[in-house]
C-alpha cells in the first residue's frame, strides 16, 4: 500500500509542477514577454545556434509581443497569473523537499 501512496503522490507532483510551469510560461507570452534563452556554450567552441539565428529569434518575439491583441491591464494580469503559476511551482517542490528531509532523519 506504500508503494501506491508514493506512486500516487510522484505522479500528481509531476503533474501539477509542469502543468503550472507550462501555464506559466503560456502566461508569459500572453503578456507579451516571451523568454529567450541564450544558446548553451560547450566546451571546444561548440554552440547551439548562431549568432544571426538568435537575433531573428528575438526579432521574432519583439514581433509577437507587438502583434498582442490584449490590454495593457490585460496583460498584466496574464504576467501576475504567470507569477503565481510559478510561486505554486516551487511551493509544490518545497513541499516536496519538506515531506522528504524528516524522513531522512526520522
């Protein structure tokens, strides 16, 4: 019965941590705030993208933030939902972490 409680617990974890991370980031578009993420440096000079397909990423973006239909007050409450969206992200994962370190010591 055990194993069914922490079968049960890892997969409603998982799922509220990236269905909240995933709505979070939708919410950030919405805002109008796309994020761009800078290409991973590897050792011996090996890179993800180029410098020109970065920049037409954030072209890209810088578009699709002017293209938003929604209101300025619109949009920022898409950006306070993405925050909260990710406030319940990491309060799962602590959550987490505090059910795990007592039965480490207990």
């Amino acid at each position: 019965m055990g194993f069914v409680i922490v079968l049960a617990a890892a997969l409603t974890g998982t799922v509220v941590v990236v269905g909240f991370y995933s709505l979070g980031l939708k919410m950030l578009v919405r805002a109008g705030r796309v994020p761009v993420v800078s290409p991973a440096t590897f050792t011996d000079a090996i890179t993800v993208l180029t410098a020109a397909e970065i920049k037409s990423a954030e072209k890209k973006a810088a578009k699709a933030a002017r293209k938003n239909p929604l209101s300025p007050l619109q949009k920022r409450i898409a950006q306070f939902a993405a925050y909260g969206c990710f406030a319940v992200c990491a309060a799962s994962v602590l959550f987490g972490i505090y059910l795990i370190v007592p039965a480490l010591h207990g």
